[in-house]
C-alpha cells in the first residue's frame, strides 16, 4: 500500500468509496506496481478480495505483499482471499492428460471461442458468499467477518493472447461490473497492458486497445501508466495520469491529474512533473 | 524456483552458535544454494544462473534468475542471436546442468557441435579480459604521461560491461568445445521434423508442433525431478532450456508470414504455458524468435510481455551503418526491450539503455555505446556533421552539409 497515492486518490482503509471500477492501463513501462497497492490496500482494509493472478505465480505476488505488510498465505487461510493462480491452473489444460481434471475457471482455454462464461461463474461464486458463510473459524473460534466483495485481475489483456475475443473479454468485464460493483456493492480493480506503439490510423483495430477503449468506458476511475515522453530515465520511472469520471455528479465532469512516479523496493513516491529529487 | 531465499538465510544465521567473539556475522548463503553454477542474487535473493556471457548477466542485474524466460529478437542472419544461445548452453555443459535443445530449422545436434570451447585455467583467462577492459584507456609505454599529466590520475574508462565479482566461466568462440566435455552433459533433443506427430482431438488454439514440444518439456521436466514434487533428499539440477527459432515458418506457424496470421494466438499460448512450466520448476529458458518477420507490430508486444526479459539484437550487417565510421567499433545494437519484474516491485534497471555488442576474435561483448574519439589534426564540428552525413544517401548528404555550411563563420 502506497500512502502517497491513497492521498492522492483520497481514500483510506477505513474508509472508501464503494462500487467503484479501477482501471489500470499501462503502455512503454510496468504498472503491474499498482496492482499490489490495490491487493494489499483491500486486504488491509478488511474487504473480501478474489483475485485472477493471471501473469504470475503465487509465490511472487506473495514476496511482493510481503514486502508491503500484507500476507497472503494468512489471508488464504482466513478465508478473505480466493486467488486463481492463472499459470499453475492453465498446464492442466495445455497439457491434457487424463480428462476433466483442471478447474472449470480456465475452460476458455480449450475452446476460446467459447468465451469466458466459466470464469465469470467462478468470480461469481467466489464473491457472492457472505463474510458469515463462507468465513472459516477465527482465532477466536469466532467466524469472522469480511467487507463488500472486491474483484482484482492481474492483466485481463494477457486473456487476448491466449485467444480469447476483445469482445468476450468486455463482456466478462460488463458481468463482473454488474454483480460485483452493483449488485454486491463492492469494487473491481483491472490491469490492461498495452504495446508500446500508439496507432494512430486504427482502421480496424484488434487487441488490447481496443479492449482499453472498452473498458475506458465502463470504469469510474482511470490510472494510466506510462513511460517518460522524453525517453527512459534511471530516477523517474514514469508518469501516472489519474483521471475521475463522475458519472452520478453534475453532468460530464471529469477531473485529471498527471503525476510522476518512482518505484522503490517497499514503496512508491508520487511527485508534480519536473520535482523530482534528481532534478532539483 | 522463483522463491526468493533470504527468509530462509536469515534463519539460519540465527541458529549459529553464540559464542563467536563479535555481533558480525557473515550471512552463510552458500550452505543453502548446493547446486552448481548458481546463486542468490546480491538485489532480491532470487537465484540466478549465468547465461555464459560475462557482460549479459551484468546487464540483466546478476544473471537469468531461475524460472525466468530470456527472449532474444534475432538478428536479421541469426549470427549473434544462435552465439548468445550456444554461450548458454556451453555454460550449462560445464556447470553440469541439464540441457533440453529443441530446433526445426537443423537438428539440436549441430548447434551443439558448435558449442564454445571454455578457458577453465583461471590464470590464463585473467590477461584477455583485462585487456579488453580497457579498450580506450593509454597504452601500458605510457604509463607517466608526458604532456596533459593532470588527467593521469582520472579513473580509467570502462565501457565493456563487467561486475566485480566473476560468475559463470569465460569461452573461446574461435575454437569448439571438446567431444568429451560435450557428451559428458545429459542433453534432451527436440528436433521437431523427426519428432513423432500425433494428432490431437482437443480444439486447442495451440499448434501441433508448439503443444507436442511443451509435452516433452513437460515430461523431461517431471522425469529429471526439477519440479517441486521431486523429494528434497535427491541432489537438484537446473534444466536448462534453449529454443531456438521459434516462431518461423518450420514450426508450421504462419506468424512470419501474414499480417493477419491465422495462428496468431498459438505462439502466445505456448509461450504461456511454457512460463507456467518455468515457475513451476528448476529451470530457465532462452528463446530467440525472427522478430523481424513479424509485421504485427501489436502481436510482438504481446509475445514480449509472456516474456520476463526481452533483448532485441540489430547487427550492422548488410546495414548501411555497416560503413558508417561512427560504429566502427561494433558489430550491432542492443535493445533491451523488458526488464523482469519478479519477487519484487522494483528491478534493477540498467543505468544506460545505448548498449552495442561486438565480437572480438575470440569473445562476445556488450558495451556501452559511445563515439570514438575523432583524431585527425583537422577536426572541427563541421568535418563531423559531414562524417555522419557521409553514410547517408546523396541528396540529403548534400543538404546536410550545405546547412552546416551555412552556419559556419
């Protein structure tokens, strides 16, 4: 959890706006640095948090939260954490041996056209519990209690690669918004990765831009990540642009903020463009 | 396995005796790292193996950290590309790791025949990379300058990559390794043409060659004990894994071909597999790919993001740069494409992304990229725009130079 960007962002542990759709994009640079504030902010923040580790194995975002404060094993083991460990999960299908053995949650993997029913079938199981069922014995032999449910899903672009439609990948989007942001009331963070090139004459355009454009449009609130315009810097990472979108307020008002960042080995620090420590 | 180690490291300078005379201790680490040719990463604790050539691994932050997938963008003759891969095999053969080769375009076994031979005498190998270490330093006859004595003292310039402490061996290219160091390895070969083909009834949007390689690997992997599964009692190895030109045309993927590939996906589901298989096991791969085939710019982004470090090699060959007077020094440019992020928020990030490599008479290196020195008695700024304008194609040499021209007074 990064302070810097709760400030920034206005919300605390204790309290933040709820139903609300993250979107993380990130294009020249790694913005996978914001998802682990996000996993480790709703873990502290006592939420009910079902995460599709889809890129990386659990061991890493486990070193990674641990750095952070957070630990994952514990909270697997409380019951506050369901994590689909994408890669472990998906060799099962690759490499079939005897049938039927994998989860059902990577069924796209067989059959991509088939979309991505299967996996949302397994967010919706995952969140729609209540704290009071689905909750295991606490320390105290008490059952304990979990926050509105939050959804985080670690690069929903690598799901194109793997064959799956822009428009199936939407589509799960739109379903898992609608149940987790507002039947559930709970919050939905995602990572869309983006090459590196900007098209600019997108006659017809496929891929991850078009699934950011999508996305774009559904969410509540943007942060994207990118490289330095003027080229790679070793003291500044990159810039982040955060961008609210009011939906319920007065009309379209839309507010955007542009800062750099730099990440650290437990943190991250958010500075104006042009005051950074290495200039100043 | 991509774990990191040094929970574990700190535990065991716990349980050290206490009656050593002073609080500092040196942290043990070799005692849990038993396996040849690696070690914990001096930035995170991961582990990490050397991929043979000195001045990558100083580039890629210590070495390939284990469970990691190198990927290097050919170059247009795949000379450097097939060099570096052969400089990792060759360290696997002498770390007496365990090799799995797989190739369409010639059997495994040629590029293993091709392998570097190693200098393991540690005296004689030490004069060669000192030398090479200062490539635009004075010459040992000057050592008390005569003129300009001040800048005696300066450091010395280093422009060939290299770390303080020496890990992985050093090789000869101009000789091949010998026959008896060669089979002495426990080598598993992949030759795709002469690999039995059987057809699968899955709808799996894999190719056939890409899904029958990943069983192999698989099976090679579950046989040799480098998964977790393995008892703990048994010695552990590194698989080492080298694919060489995957994606051209040979493994029946049209990637190369088309912009619009039938196939698009098959290259990126393998190569998510294959990550999963990576960070499940003892084992680190490098494969080098014909990026310059492919046209889809947006699909070669994706492929490099299934990757954990990407390197892209530019060789002047064939290049107008070729003659270029600026890179007389060099062979080619190198792209770092992507750093990995793994076990930690942050990677070492290289401090200069203007790298070129060359190849000496016997040894690959990677360099940072700067301009020789212009020496001739005439030098100015003008006789230097028009150096750089000289490479380029008639009309805009004479542009070029008339508008330097006009500047000059």
């Amino acid at each position: 959890m990064f302070t810097e960007l709760n400030s920034i962002l206005n919300i605390t542990p204790d309290n933040f706006k709820q139903g609300e759709f993250v979107l993380i994009s990130d294009r020249h640079t790694d913005g996978s640095f914001l998802i682990h504030h996000f996993l480790s902010f709703y873990l502290r923040a006592r939420c009910k948090v079902c995460f599709l580790g889809l890129v990386q194995s659990f061991s890493h975002y486990c070193a990674v939260s641990q750095r952070l404060g957070v630990s994952l094993v514990q909270a697997k083991e409380k019951g506050q954490l369901i994590f689909l460990e994408g890669l472990k999960e998906s060799l099962s299908v690759l490499i079939p041996k005897e049938p039927n053995t994998g989860s059902q949650a990577l069924d796209f993997l067989r059959d991509p056209s088939a979309g991505l029913r299967s996996l949302y079938e397994f967010v919706r199981a995952s969140v729609s519990h209540t704290g009071g069922v689905e909750g295991v014995e606490g320390v105290e032999g008490g059952v304990e209690e979990w926050g509105p449910p939050v959804l985080l899903v670690d690069d929903l672009s690598v799901l194109l690669s793997l064959g799956v439609s822009v428009g199936a990948a939407l589509d799960f989007s739109h379903y898992c918004r609608a149940t987790v942001c507002s039947q559930l009331q709970g919050s939905m963070v995602m990572l869309v990765r983006c090459e590196a090139e900007e098209e600019e004459d997108d006659g017809d355009e496929e891929g991850p831009e078009r699934l950011l454009k999508g996305l774009t449009h559904q969410c509540s609130l943007t942060l994207q990540v990118q490289g330095l315009p003027t080229g790679y810097c070793r003291d500044i990472h990159g810039q982040v642009e955060v961008c609210w979108r009011n939906r319920h307020g007065n009309g379209q008002q839309m507010q955007k903020k542009l800062f750099q960042y730099k990440v650290h080995d437990k943190s991250a620090s958010f500075f104006a463009r042009g005051t950074s420590s290495a200039v100043l | 396995m991509a774990a990191p180690m040094k929970s574990v490291g700190s535990k065991l300078s716990v349980e050290r005796p206490a009656f050593t005379t002073t609080s500092f201790q040196k942290k043990t680490r070799s005692k849990l790292v038993s396996i040849p040719g690696t070690r914990p990463s001096v930035q995170n604790g991961q582990l990490i193996v050397s991929t043979g050539v000195t001045s990558l691994d100083y580039l890629l932050g210590g070495g390939l950290a284990v469970g990691t997938l190198l990927l290097i963008e050919e170059d247009r003759y795949d000379s450097y590309s097939r060099m570096i891969l052969k400089y990792f095999l060759a360290e696997g053969v002498v770390c007496r790791h365990e090799l799995f080769v797989a190739a369409v375009q010639e059997s495994p076994d040629d590029i293993l025949q091709e392998l570097p031979a190693p200098i393991l005498d540690d005296i004689a190998i030490h004069k060669p990379v000192e030398q090479h270490g200062l490539p635009c330093g004075p010459q040992d006859s000057l050592d008390s300058m005569k003129i300009a004595w001040r800048y005696q003292n300066l450091p010395k310039v280093q422009s060939a990559l290299a770390s303080s402490s020496r890990f992985g061996h050093y090789y000869d290219v101009s000789k091949t390794m010998e026959p008896e160091i060669r089979q002495a390895a426990n080598c598993h070969r992949f030759y795709f043409p002469e690999h039995p083909t059987q057809s699968s009834p899955t709808q799996s949007p894999m190719l056939e060659s890409y899904s029958a390689l990943l069983k192999s690997l698989q099976e090679v992997i579950h046989k040799g004990g480098f998964d977790g599964a393995a008892p703990m009692t048994k010695s552990r190895n590194i698989l080492r894994i080298g694919l060489h030109s995957l994606g051209s045309a040979l493994w029946g993927d049209d990637l190369c071909c088309r912009d619009n590939p039938r196939h698009s996906h098959a290259l990126t589901t393998f190569l998510y597999g294959l990550r999963a298989l990576l960070r499940s096991s003892l084992s680190v791969a490098v494969v080098t790919l014909p990026s310059h085939l492919i046209q889809n710019r947006a699909l070669m982004g994706s492929i490099t993001r299934l990757c954990d470090n990407a390197i892209s090699l530019e060789s002047f060959k064939g290049s107008e740069r070729e003659t270029n007077p600026l890179y007389k020094d060099y062979h080619g440019l190198l792209h770092v494409r992507q750093v990995p992020h793994l076990n930690c928020l942050v990677s070492e990030l290289p401090d200069r992304k203007d790298l070129a490599f060359k190849l000496k008479r016997k040894q690959f290196s990677i360099e940072r990229l700067h301009l020789p020195p212009d020496l001739s008695e005439t030098v100015s700024r003008v006789s230097r725009g028009e150096l750089a304008g000289a490479a380029m194609p008639g009309s805009a040499c004479g542009s070029s130079t008339s508008g330097n021209k006009h500047l000059d007074f």
